[in-house]
C-alpha cells in the first residue's frame, strides 16, 4: 500500500469494523496503543521486511500468517 491508501483506510474506518478492534485489544499485553495503531505498526514493518529481501517497496504491506493447530 502506498502512503495514501493507508490513510484512506484509516479514513474510511476499515479497522474499526468490528466492535472488539475498535479502542481496545483483548490480549493487549505491555502494548497501550489502540488496535488501528498497532495494526498500522505491523503493516509497515512487514513492507520493509519485504523491501529487504528485494521485493517492491511499500509503504505498508498486509500479509496473513498461516496458524497450524
């Protein structure tokens, strides 16, 4: 995502969609920031990961994790 459409998701309150993720985290553990601001956090670190193995650069990346039971 580049700079623009991560404010435009932001703006259009796509994080906030579900009550629970809306001011407070269930599992907030030492982290007191709101969950659209450790989401934005986790967006931009994943894109500088990707950056650093040779992938384009962006802003912001989303990327999904695979859970194995």
């Amino acid at each position: 995502m580049s700079p623009n459409k991560v404010t435009n998701k932001l703006n259009l309150l796509s994080n906030f969609i579900h009550q629970s993720q809306k001011d407070s985290v269930p599992f907030q553990g030492t982290d007191s920031r709101e969950f659209w601001q450790r989401s934005e956090a986790r967006n931009t670190d994943t894109a500088k990961t990707y950056n650093a193995l040779g992938f384009t650069e962006y802003y912001a990346i989303e990327a999904f994790r695979r859970y194995h039971f």
